[in-house]
C-alpha cells in the first residue's frame, strides 16, 4: 500500500488525466468537421454537400473513406498526422483531427464494429 501522499498524487494524477479525455472527448465536433471539410479536404476530394466529381482521380470521395472497413478512427489519426505525397502540404490541430474523424462517422451509411 502507497503512503497517504502518495495515494493522494496518484490520484490527483488520474483525476487530472481524467478530465483532459473527458474535456476533449467533450469538444469532438462534426459540424466543425465538416466545415474543414468543405474548405480545405473539397478542393480535391469530394465532400457530401460539395462538388460531384473529385479534383484529382486519385482522391477517395470523403464517403468511401467513411465506409471503407480499413479506415479504423486509429487509422485516420495517423495518416492526418503524417505527411503524404499524394496530398498537398496541410496541417490540421488535432482537434481537428477529432472534428473530421467525428464527421466522417456522421456520413457512415452503416455502423461498422470496432472502427476506434
């Protein structure tokens, strides 16, 4: 058993570690997702609500990436942060990251099971 200081920093660690996820789980938004959606990801892909044909052949419709089976939110988080070739120089905070991961979700035709 920890001594009574020690117990009370771990759990003022855990309470502060806590409330960081719940606050950011709090903040998630797909509105806001779908609005840099529409104004930075529609120049080349097609975005629900936006152009018909993609801007470039190579650029997955933002539905297919919604519904692709492989595309877990983990996945997502990754290939955001990562730089590609393929796509043009963009950076994007991570909460907004969060936000388009969320929109993405919201144009999903069907839940899929462990996609987190």
């Amino acid at each position: 058993m920890l001594p009574i200081p020690a117990q009370v920093f771990v759990a003022g660690f855990a309470f502060t570690v806590l409330t960081a996820f719940a606050a950011l789980a709090q903040t998630v938004n797909p509105a806001d997702g779908r609005r840099l959606a529409l104004s930075v990801c529609a120049n080349c892909h097609v975005v629900p609500e936006s152009r018909r044909e993609s801007a470039m052949d190579a650029a997955p419709t933002f539905a297919a990436i919604a519904n692709d089976p492989a595309m877990t939110d983990e996945r997502l988080r990754h290939f955001l942060n990562q730089p590609h070739s393929q796509m043009p120089p963009i950076v994007i905070a991570r909460e907004e990251i969060e936000d388009v991961i969320a929109y993405l979700r919201t144009i999903r035709r069907t839940p899929a099971k462990g996609r987190n």
